[in-house]
C-alpha cells in the first residue's frame, strides 16, 4: 500500500491536497464496489481467468488504509450484496448464478477445484464507448480475444497474470486510471472479454445500419410507393429504426436529428419522394407517417462526417439519458429540433423554444440585402417610437390614429419590399434562366408577371410621398396622409384591372410548368429558400398585389374612424375608399370572367382521346382567348346494347357542346372524349325549338302532353316545356341531342331531373341565340314564309286543308302588280298573294305536279304534271285579274293553254345566249335527249297577241290557234342526267359523267368537267356510284362543280383550284347558288358555305327541307335568285311550311 502511494505521489502533476482527496474517496468506492456479497456480477457475462484467487484479493484489500465514505456500507454489514443504483440499468451488470459458472469454467480449472468468485464490479462507462448491448448467456467461449477499452478502470489490472511486474500492486485506483497511460496492462495478460461496438457517432456507420434497416423494413411491408420506390419509409418509421439500433433511450427529438442530418448530409443518404411535397419544399424530415422518403441511390454513397450530439461527454460521470451536465455542449443533453416548424408555432412559443436552445451557435449569417425584411423581434408601433412623457400628453383617439396612419405606412414599405423581391429573385432571372426553353421565355413571364413594373412604379412613388410626409412631420406626428394617396390612386384602375382578374392564370400556369418541367420546380424551391424570401412560397408574392388592394379600404378606413369629422384629411379619406372600392369592384368582375378562362384551361389540360381522334381534339380550339364556357355537368346514357348506363359530363361552350367520359387517374380526373364534338350551329335538342324560321326564339313544346307521364315546366323565360319522364331510372328524364350532317347522329341523355333537363335546353337555345348575336355577318339568309298554315301534312286529320304535298313553288307579278305565289302540289297547282295564306286557292286541278315556272315576259306559266308538259296563261288563273272570278275558290275552269310535250322527266326555264328558252328531257333508254323551246307568242296580255289565246271554230272545222313555241334547238348525251342549268352562253347537263357542257350554237364542241383520269380528282374516282353531281355555277372567274359529297373550283380549263375543296356537313340533295354563297339543302337543314373559301357560314336547321325552286331572276339589273323551299312547320308539325330564302347582303353578278 505504502508502494501504491509513492508511486501515485510521485506520478501525479498535481501535488493539490483537494485532488489527492477526491482519489482517495473514488478509491473506496471503487473497493466497496468490490467487496463481498450474496450475489455476483460480471461483465459482459465473462468470467476472470486470473489464477489470482478471492483470498489473495481481500488481503491485498484488507492491508490498504482507505477511509471510506459514511454513507458505504461497510464488510461487516452482510446485507451487503455489491448492488449500486448507479449500475442499475447497465446490461453489462447482472447476478452471476451458479449454472453458469459451471458453464464457463474450463476443464483444467475444474480440475485445480472451484474458481474464486469475482464479486467486482466494473465502474460505470459512457455507453458510446462500449456500445452496451445485453450478450445471450450461450454465447461465451473459453477462448475471446482480448478487448483494450479507451478508458480503464482499476479492475483492469486484476485480469492481469502473476507475471506481470506490477502485479503485486493490486487494484488499480482512480488516481491510476486517470494519470497512467491504457497499456500499461502486458500484452501477455489475460484481459477479460469485451465486445466491440460501432461508433454510431460517425455518419458512414450510422448510415450503413439505415441503409441495412430500411432494406430488411421493405421485405416484409409495403406502402403505396413500394413498387415505383422499393426502399421507401416514411418519416415516423425513419425515426422508430433510427431508435431501434442507437444505444440507450435516444429521445423522439435527437431521432429526429440524426434523420434530418442524413437528408442534408453531403452526399445525402435519403430524401423525399416526388409526393411528399411539405418535405420537397422544405427539404427536411418529419416524424409524420405521411411524409414518405426513400434512399437515394439503391447502393449508396455512405456520408462521411461526426455527428456531434452522439459523441460522449468528456464529464467521466456523464451518461446518455441522464438530461446531461454542467457542459455547455453536452451531447447527453436534449436537444430541439431547427427552426423549420416555427411557422406552426405561436410568438410566444417561439421565443421559448429559443431560451431553450441556449448557447446555440450561429454558423451561417443570411446575405442581407436591400430586399431583407425587418427586425422582427422589434416592435413597429407607433407608440414604441415615442417617449413615455409624450404618449401621456396626447389623448387615446390621437395615439389610435397615428397608431392607424404609421400602420399603412410601414404595411406599404413591406408591400414595396416585397414588390422588389418578385422582381428581383423571380421575374428577372426568369427572363434568363436556362429552365424555361428560349422560345417560351418571354411569352411564360409575360403571362405570369403581367403588368407588375406599373404596380411597383405606382407604389413605389406612393411609398416615397409618404415617407416624405413622414420625415416632414413634427414631432412624429403625421396630420394627413389623405391627399397623398388621392395622389397615386387614379393609376390604380388600369394597373390593378389587369394584374387581379389575370393573377388565377398565373397561378395556374406556374402550377402547370411546374408539375412538367422540373428544373423550373427546381428554381422556384431554391429561390423559396433564400433567406430574403421568409420562409414565403411564390405564390405569396404573386398574389400579394391583390390581397393588398382588399386590404387598403380596411387600413383607410380604421384611419378615417380615428379622424375628428372637422379635420381636413377626412374628406381626403372618404374620396380614397370611395375609389378603392370602384377599382375593387372592376377587378372582381374581371375575375369572373377569368375563372371561366382558368376553368377552361383546366378542362382543355385534362381532354384525353384516343389515336385517330387527333381532329376531333384540334376542333375543340379551347385555347382560343375569345372561348367561353357556358354551362357543364353530368348527364347519362345507356349503351348500345341498353344494358350498362355511361356516366358522362357534358361541356358546353360557345362554339360547340362536348360530351366526354370522366375517368380518375392517379387522383387527377380526365375527361375521355366520347362522341364527336357538336358545333352549335348542327346542335338541336329535341322540343327546344330554336324558332329561326319566323323570327321566334321559345321552349314552347309544340306537342300537347299525351302521357300521364309527361308534365309541363314553366321556364324562367315564361315558356312550358314538355318534360317526358321516361326510361332513366331513378326519376331520371331523357334528353334527345341531335347531331345533325353526315358526321353525327341522335343522342339519347338523360338528365337528373326535369329541371336539369330544361337547364340545359334553355342553355342551348341561349347559346345558339348568343353565337348568332356575337356574329351578325354570318346571318347572310333569312327565311320569309310564304304560306304558314294552308297547306296540311299527308296524312293530317286537317281533311279540309290537305291539299297534297308541295312539290314546287315559283313567285310572279300578278295583273296588278301585286307579288303573287304559285305553289304545287301533286293534286294541282294553287296560286295567292305572297305572304297571304288566306288569299291562295287552287286553280289548277292536276295530278302529280314537278316543276313549274313563269315566263314574266310572255306571262306564261309552264307547268310538268304527269311527265307532261303545259302552258298556260297567266292571265287567266291569276285570282287577282279583273273577271277572274272574284271570290270563287277556283279561277277560270278552262283557262287558255297548249300542251308543249309529252314524257318530259324535268325541264329548266331560262335565259341563254339573250333568248328566252324552256329545255325539256326525255329519256330514251339510257340516254337523255333535249328539247330548247322558245316562245314566239310575245306578251299574251297584249291584245294583238289575242289570236293565241282562242282559235275560230265551225260546224264541221276546229281551227286551233297558234302554237305558242318553237323547238330551237335538239341535242342528246349519251348518259342518264338529273338536271339541266343555264349558264350566259351554254347549257350545262348534270349527268352521272359530271357536267356536260354544250354551246347551243356549235353543238359539236362539248365538254365534259372533270377530267377524271387527272390525279387532283381521285376522290370522285373513290366514292365511285354513292356520288352523285348536283349542280355547276358560275363563281367569280371559276366553276363551282357540286356534288351530294364536296364541291369544289374549276377554272375555264378544267384545274382543280388548290385549297377549294369543300367537304359538306350534310348530305345535300339539292344545291343552289347566290353569288359569293353556296345553299346546300340536306333533309334535316340548310348549309351555307362560302364559295371559295369554304367557310361553314350558317346552319338553317328544320325538319323535312326540301329546295322548291331555284332560279336567276330574269329581270335586267337584278342578281338575287330565287330560293323556294318547304319543311315541316316548326310549331305546327301538321302542316307544310313554305318559305323564300331572302338574302341579308346585296348580291352582285358573276
């Protein structure tokens, strides 16, 4: 002992009696520690092989004279068992029974007889030194290598051998441990066996068991994620493994840490998905299980770096989960997470969790700028800028009005700064960044940033003038401020009217590039982080000008509350609100029609179709900045088969209606489009009668109900509707939309309810009424009836009124000079006053009439009844001539006429070559020949023209008169033709060959249009025998050649014009022509096109059309035709209603 003294005096640096103490109290602990008691303990489970026995060991005790502490027990006490509460919770100490001494003990020590027990204890270590880690029972060998531990105890040296030269010493104490070296132990001793222990202060292993952890997670759970991020965890299991493998009860909070110190390491280990959007933007790690991360790399890059919170504590007595020491820096203590949720947490929090942190050090300073937000932690009240003396002197309503003026003053310093900085980190380098494609730069910041440099000018100047108004008041007291905002405010209608209503499209088209483009994702994150942005998204500074302007009539007027009435700045303050709130108003009427503009963005974004319906996604134009979107929501119908209902969500816009399949995709909805788009011009809903033929719009149903299922619903319009509750199911009603032309068809829909369905009817209506006001020049025809309600339907219970169907009309000067009409029928020919159906009566009692048409200066009426082929005097059947029988309904029952010619398919009456000419065909097999008559009787009415109205007649002789005709000229084609015009010098033949040209004075130079055989025709070759010619006009310099299909320009050599090809909508059985337009009559509606560019111009939509007559006007001077036609009347299905389309323009020759 005496030996163990001298040495440790002379080895000590430190001769200080008080640390010479505290070795000597450390020493009898230790020795206590070591004494005898009813239970044993071991390190590690290990057993000490030292042939030193416990006798040995207590002498050796025994002879030191070390005063011990009042409160150890002392040997004599047996109740003694070597139990410390300081070991407690140590996995290395633990009772030693006798089982498992036996267990360890080696063959040639049960030889030598039982191993002295080892009652020591080893003191307390740092557990990030030995890793503590509870050791199976069945684990130990007799042969372990040997373990040096950094630091040593005075145990150490009892695992020497008797070898050693200090092995006489004994134990070592804590004054050995602590002033010699750790080897002083032989190598040739036999130490007792250790574990080793990763140091999980070091990034790469504590990676490396992440990596390991996260790996053996993924083989036995899945997430959503799993198979697109198979190494995926979210952040609440990121901080369970993380617990799992650190030694000792790691808190929720240094979890937490250690996760995020791996996500911001560098290279970092892990990293948020592409969904965890609050972490993307933050680029940090929260203890939440929706929040989900992945590894980076499937083999990666293991960090490499300390970790210092995991680090011991220099303080020997220091442990984890303690709640550390006197250090300052203590890695045992609990630490708070960074600053990223502050934004969650209320000032006061704030401020508490900052005292908490202590003597946290400040590593990174923020880049100030001119842009840099205030002190925060500074009060910006006017109050807190002014002495206590003079706050008492000045009376509360003052104190709350400069509280109210200094308010507005410093909020519009803020807004400027924050101005700046949308220019400064987002719309300048936008300009130049290389995350936007150089073509679409520009374009992209124009429409997001818009007009912001004429707000940050305005408010620039504004923010000037009122700190100016500031420095120049007296004794910081601002008097007015009314005068200077009156000042700026008139710019503000034109700057905000534009900036607010477009602000939801920026948003949007900032979302969008976005979402697809993610080095713009990338740019705007990064610029988020600066320092100068707060913690603020992008999107706080794109919408600020808006928020600002709501709040300027708040901020004005809490200080015009403040304002005595008599102060001059009230007025000034009243002028301001009253104008913010008109710009205010402005901007929000603005906004409306921009939410439509947004919502069709949206739409047009989610339309998906299938390949081959690329032309029917390109009609939609939903881009065109003019587009609106009227009406839309859900609608149904059955399949094919009527067996399974599609769910659809129908669109409405001002140019056409879409019927489209909504699907949801990855939590997004897409609209499938399912029919054609229907333009509105070919939409019809059934019962919604659009009423253009008479100048009418209404929902009137033009049927009476005839179910007792089918009710009436008054529209708001004052109209009733017809509501048929039929077949849906559920109390669901159908809706018939009709797609009228070749290209659509009949939709059956069925709507919610009866009020839905008549939403959308009056929709339609509204829409189809709203496109013809928004363009007027497209109404280039109207329709003017001719007769409304004389002539009933075939079939009708009208008996008295069925007058067969009309199959012809043609109009006429009657012997007054009164506008007359002849219409016929197939049960005869019936004549009135244009425009008065109460005046028509029949005058012609003949069956199956064609054609008809009147020669105005021969005032002959030719007529085709039977393939037969008469003239008759005008004169004599018109009801309104003198002696023509008055009020009788029929005229002179044997009027003068002449039978021109017999088995006659069709004939055309015109002018050709200056000659007036009536051309007749006959068909002769598969030929057609034709017959130009002209009329040599001259104007029936005069009188030297009488002996062509009666002959002399005799008993035995019948002298007829004059014929009233002579054949001009005969001619044949070879083919069977369906029409026959007149053009200035020739006679055009319409022939299932095309058009036969013939000049009526060289009958042997025909022509035949088209050439067939040449390439720039091959589609007529195509359709082959469904082609059918209808019609050849004169158009400008070209020939506009028709047939049921297309049409198309010709020059006078027979040269397809380029880019004159017309496809129709319909397929038209009829084609008329009134210079620049193309009439084209379909069953279902009349198609108007512009001749040579082909412009769908009008829709003129019925029932049943027919064309009745089409011819020039003969009359010099005069180019507008004559267009007859007949269709089912729209409010009174019975009856035929006969029309003239009048044109809205002036038509010009050709």
């Amino acid at each position: 002992m005496s030996q163990h003294h001298q040495r440790t005096a002379s080895d000590s640096p430190n001769k200080s009696p008080a640390l010479e103490a505290l070795y000597n109290d450390l020493d009898a602990f230790i020795h206590e520690l070591s004494g005898d008691g009813q239970g044993s303990f071991t390190l590690n489970g290990a057993r000490d092989e030292s042939p030193t026995g416990l006798k040995e060991i207590e002498a050796r005790d025994q002879e030191r004279n070390i005063s011990r502490d009042s409160l150890c027990p002392t040997e004599d006490e047996e109740s003694y068992t070597g139990y410390s509460p300081l070991l407690e919770n140590y996995a290395y100490a633990r009772p030693f029974d006798a089982q498992q001494r036996k267990s360890i003990i080696k063959p040639d020590e049960q030889e030598q007889g039982e191993l002295p027990v080892n009652n020591s204890l080893s003191p307390p270590m740092s557990p990030s030194v030995l890793g503590i880690a509870q050791t199976s029972k069945h684990q130990h060998t007799s042969s372990i290598d040997t373990v040096f531990m950094p630091r040593t105890s005075s145990l150490n040296n009892q695992h020497s051998t008797p070898s050693s030269p200090t092995s006489g010493l004994g134990p070592m104490s804590i004054h050995d441990v602590l002033m010699s070296p750790t080897n002083r132990t032989p190598a040739t001793a036999v130490q007792a066996p250790l574990l080793s222990f990763p140091d999980y202060a070091m990034l790469s292993q504590l990676g490396e068991k992440l990596v390991l952890e996260v790996r053996e997670l993924n083989k036995h759970r899945r997430i959503f994620c799993s198979i697109e991020y198979p190494l995926s965890f979210t952040g609440q299991e990121a901080v369970q493994l993380i617990q799992s493998f650190l030694p000792g009860a790691i808190s929720d909070t240094n979890a937490l840490l250690v996760a995020r110190a791996l996500i911001r390491s560098s290279p970092p280990l892990i990293g948020p998905i592409s969904y965890s959007e609050k972490s993307l933007k933050r680029n940090t790690l929260y203890e939440s299980e929706y929040e989900v991360y992945t590894l980076l790399e499937e083999d990666p890059q293991l960090p490499q770096g300390v970790f210092t919170p995991l680090t011991r504590c220099y303080t020997q007595s220091c442990l984890p989960g303690q709640g550390g020491c006197y250090a300052p820096l203590c890695p045992n203590r609990d630490l708070l997470p960074d600053d990223e949720d502050d934004d969650d947490l209320s000032n006061g929090e704030v401020q508490e969790k900052k005292a908490l942190k202590g003597t946290k050090v400040n590593r990174e300073a923020s880049l100030k700028s001119v842009t840099s937000s205030h002190d925060t932690t500074l009060s910006r009240a006017w109050s807190a800028t002014m002495s206590r003396e003079v706050l008492l002197n000045t009376s509360k309503q003052e104190i709350a009005r400069q509280e109210a003026i200094h308010e507005i003053i410093y909020t519009e310093e803020d807004y400027v700064r924050d101005l700046n900085l949308l220019d400064e980190l987002f719309a300048k380098p936008l300009r130049t960044a290389q995350c936007l494609d150089a073509d679409m730069r520009d374009e992209f910041c124009d429409n997001v940033f818009n007009n912001y440099k004429d707000i940050l000018t305005i408010h620039r100047e504004l923010c000037r003038d009122l700190r100016d108004r500031q420095s120049e008041s007296t004794g910081g007291f601002v008097d007015h401020v009314g005068d200077v905002f009156l000042k700026h405010l008139p710019g503000f209608m034109d700057a905000y009217s534009q900036y607010g209503p477009h602000v939801i499209l920026a948003e949007y088209a900032v979302k969008k590039e976005s979402s697809d483009n993610i080095l713009f994702h990338n740019f705007i994150r990064d610029t988020e982080k600066k320092a100068e942005c707060r913690k603020l998204p992008f999107r706080h500074f794109l919408i600020l000008p808006v928020t600002r302007l709501q709040r300027y009539p708040l901020l004005i007027g809490a200080i015009q509350k403040k304002t005595p009435d008599d102060h001059p700045d009230k007025a000034y303050l009243s002028s301001c609100t009253d104008i913010l709130r008109e710009v205010a108003t402005c901007m929000d009427e603005g906004t409306e029609e921009t939410k439509m503009a947004l919502r069709i963005r949206q739409v047009n974004d989610m339309i998906r179709y299938k390949p081959g319906e690329e032309e029917s996604y390109n009609q939609l134009q939903l881009m065109d900045p003019e587009r609106r979107l009227l009406h839309e929501g859900p609608l149904t119908r059955r399949s094919n088969m009527g067996v399974e209902t599609i769910e659809l969500h129908v669109f409405l816009f001002d140019h056409l209606l879409l019927m489209t399949k909504p699907r949801k995709a990855g939590g997004e909805i897409e609209y499938h489009i399912s029919k054609k788009p229907i333009p509105l011009m070919l939409l019809q809903v059934q019962e919604a009668t659009e009423g253009f033929a008479v100048g009418m719009r209404s929902m009137t149903s033009t049927t009476a109900p005839t179910s007792p299922h089918q009710q009436t619903i008054t529209s708001p319009t004052g109209f009733g509707v017809g509501v048929g509750v039929v077949g849906g199911g559920g109390g669901n009603v159908s809706m018939t939309l009709n797609h009228l032309g070749r290209h659509g068809g009949d939709y059956l829909l069925y709507a919610e309810n009866a009020n839905v369905r008549l939403q959308w009817k009056e929709k339609v209506v509204e829409a189809k009424a709203a496109l013809e006001q928004a363009h007027p020049e497209h109404q280039v025809f109207e329709i003017r009836s001719l007769s409304d309600a004389h002539f009933a339907s075939p079939g009708s219970h009208h008996a008295a009124l069925n007058h067969g169907k009309v199959t012809c009309s043609i109009p006429f000067e009657g012997a007054n000079g009164i506008r007359m009409i002849a219409i016929g029928t197939n049960l005869g020919v019936y004549m009135g006053v244009e425009g008065d159906t109460s005046s028509t009566r029949q005058v012609l009692s003949l069956s199956d009439v064609q054609q008809i048409a009147v020669l105005e200066n021969n005032h002959i009426l030719v007529v085709l009844a039977d393939k037969t082929l008469y003239a008759y005097a005008l004169q004599g059947l018109d009801p309104t001539a003198n002696g023509s029988g008055g009020s009788n309904n029929k005229s002179n029952s044997n009027p003068p006429s002449q039978k021109i010619a017999q088995h006659i398919t069709y004939f055309y009456a015109g002018i050709c070559n200056g000659r007036t000419l009536v051309v007749a065909m006959k068909r002769r097999g598969m030929d057609s020949h034709f017959r130009a008559y002209e009329p040599v009787c001259g104007d029936l009415r005069h009188p030297k023209n009488a002996k062509f109205l009666a002959g002399r007649s005799g008993l035995f002789n019948i002298k007829q008169p004059p014929s009233w005709f002579h054949i001009y000229k005969e001619f044949y084609i070879g083919a069977d033709s369906s029409a026959v015009h007149l053009l200035k010098a020739r006679v055009v033949v319409v022939c299932v060959r095309g058009f036969e040209i013939i000049d009526p004075e060289h009958l042997t130079m025909n022509r035949n249009l088209p050439d067939v055989k040449h390439p720039d025709f091959a589609p007529i070759l195509q359709r082959g025998d469904d082609l059918k010619p209808l019609g050849m006009f004169r158009c400008g310099g070209y020939y506009l050649l028709c047939y049921n299909a297309f049409a198309f320009l010709v020059d006078n050599h027979g040269t397809l014009i380029p880019n004159s090809w017309i496809e129709w909508e319909g397929t038209p059985e009829t084609i008329a022509f009134c210079y620049p337009y193309v009439i084209a009559f379909d069953s279902r509606f009349i198609e108007v096109r512009h001749a040579e560019s082909g412009k769908l111009i009008q829709i003129l939509a019925g029932e049943h059309m027919r064309c009745l007559q089409f011819t020039n006007s003969s009359a010099p001077g005069l180019f507008a035709p004559i267009i007859h036609g007949c269709m089912a009347h729209p409010f009174k299905p019975e009856f035929q209603y006969v029309f003239q389309l009048v044109s809205t323009f002036q038509p010009t020759g050709v």
